[in-house]
C-alpha cells in the first residue's frame, strides 16, 4: 500500500483541541488532549484516503510537506 504523508495542523479549542489536515478538504476532528486528536486525525486522515481510493479519486500531494518530518 502506498504512504502519503500531509501537513497536520492542531490547535487549542474550546475543551480541548482542534486538529485539521489542509490539504483535505473537510478533514477536521477533536479531541480533550493532543495525543487524542492525533489519534483521531491519524484515523480521520486514513479514512478520507480510503474513500478517495475507493471512489476512484485521486487523492491530494501535500506540497508544503518536507521529505524530513520531525513530526511523531
């Protein structure tokens, strides 16, 4: 299976946190701390990826994503 890598971006809200990847459009989840919205972005993320696939879309490159990540 391929692997994409994209831009995700998270940010204190109400509660808790916010966390969106821009490069997909409408990929936005929540969670109380930043290791939930991680995890709940890492499988927003997933899903949206495979629902592009499977409707025969082509699914998004990131160019603003570095081939290093520091990200964990």
């Amino acid at each position: 299976m391929k692997t994409y890598t994209f831009r995700a971006i998270i940010e204190p809200d109400e509660g808790g946190y916010h966390g969106y990847v821009p490069a997909l459009r409408g990929c936005h989840t929540c969670g109380d701390t930043i290791e939930e919205t991680k995890k709940n972005l890492r499988e927003a993320t997933q899903c949206y990826v495979e629902s592009l696939l499977l409707d025969g879309e082509k699914v998004p490159i990131d160019e603003s994503v570095n081939a290093r990540s520091d990200f964990v």
